[in-house]
C-alpha cells in the first residue's frame, strides 16, 4: 500500500502558483494524479486548455475560475468539474493564499494561448 507522507510530497512552482504533488505513477497511483495547489494573493493562471477532466476543490479562500469563458466566484467548499478540451483560468482576487485540491488522471496537459503545452510533472 502506497502511502506518501506530507514531507515526501514534491513541489512544484509555475505561474506563481505552488503545486504540491502527492499521487502520480511515480508515488504508486496508477489512473489518478492528485496535488494540493496554492494560489498566492494575486495571482491569475494564464488561460490553458487541459486534455482530461480536473476536479478542483477549494480548501481555503476564494478565486474567480473561468471555463469557457463563463466566471464563477468559488469559495471554501466549493468543487469545480473542468471537462476535456476546456479552457480554464483561475485567479485569485482576495489577499489571502487560496489552498485547493485537484485530482484528474494520469497524462493531463495544458495548452496554452499561444499553442505551447505544458506537461506538468505534478500530474504525471
């Protein structure tokens, strides 16, 4: 039984944000992928378009998520259920850090605006 304690977990900076990663293949996951994301005050993600499903759940804060051009206030609690294929942006409003809890399947990439991807490796 796999099992990752928290000073295992591998961190992760990209677009000002922290991704700390704890169930990819290289931890024992075989289908999930699974990170606790930290979304500084301030901070917006540039629009990137993700190739398997994301469920973000907000553990702590507030942000302002955009799918498909259509933004919602997600507070404490909230989960948002990104499909294949869409566009997201998350961002922090507040002047608080936003702790969420993302898990999606092994192999997600983003592209971005201008036709690059990204391969994270907290999700891989």
């Amino acid at each position: 039984m796999p099992v990752v304690r928290s000073a295992e977990a591998t961190t992760h900076e990209i677009h000002g944000a922290r991704f700390v990663s704890y169930a990819t293949p290289r931890t024992g996951s075989k289908e999930l992928c699974a990170w606790r994301g930290e979304i500084p005050a301030g901070t917006r993600a540039p629009a990137h378009t993700v190739n398997r499903e994301e469920i973000l759940h907000l553990l702590v804060g507030e942000l302002l998520v955009t799918v498909d051009g259509r933004t919602e206030r997600v507070r404490a609690g909230d989960t948002v259920i990104v499909n294949p294929g869409a566009t997201l942006t998350v961002e922090n409003p507040t002047d608080h850090t936003a702790l969420t809890w993302v898990t999606t399947s092994v192999g997600l990439e983003a592209e971005l605006a201008d036709g690059s991807r990204i391969v994270p490796p907290w999700a891989n």
